[in-house]
C-alpha cells in the first residue's frame, strides 16, 4: 500500500511546525556582514581572498558543503518519483 500526503502551507507554516528555530534574524546578519565584506572587491583575487575568510574551513568547507548538495540531489533524483516534477 502506498500513501501520498501533500501539505499546502508556507515556509514560515512548515518552519514552525516541524520545530525549527527562526534563523532570520541571524541570517541578516550573515548577508549584512558578507555585503559589508564585499563592498570595494574589484578583483577575482580580492574576491577570493574574501571568499577565504568568510566561508569556514576556507575552500575545503565549500567543496564539502558542494559534496553534500549534490550527493543530496542525486539521492533525491534515485528515488522512485525523484525526478517528477511539481503537479505530476
């Protein structure tokens, strides 16, 4: 037997309702900070420079968060009705 439940509700709904804590408040701050870090970036070397001191653990910290999104993605994508898209 196989059921399928669809719930129609917003972030904020679904947010609250699994428990989750509200990180607005702190991802402000995050964009705040990187827009006030970028501000006078010319160069692709600047950039970089940049990019190293705000992401942690510098590019291995990228490359590991890159491997997690994309390994998340093909599990999603292996599953039985993976790859249906919205309203299928």
């Amino acid at each position: 037997m196989k059921i399928n439940v669809e719930v129609d509700c917003s972030p904020e709904e679904a947010r609250r309702f699994l428990g989750l804590p509200d990180v607005t408040k702190a991802n402000e701050i995050y964009v705040d900070s990187i827009a006030k870090a970028m501000q006078g970036v010319g160069t692709v070397d600047q950039m970089q420079e940049v990019a190293k001191q705000i992401a942690p653990m510098g590019q291995m910290g990228l490359k590991l968060f890159q491997q997690i999104l994309e390994g998340g993605a093909a599990m999603a994508m292996s599953k039985p009705g993976g790859s249906k898209k919205p309203g299928d």
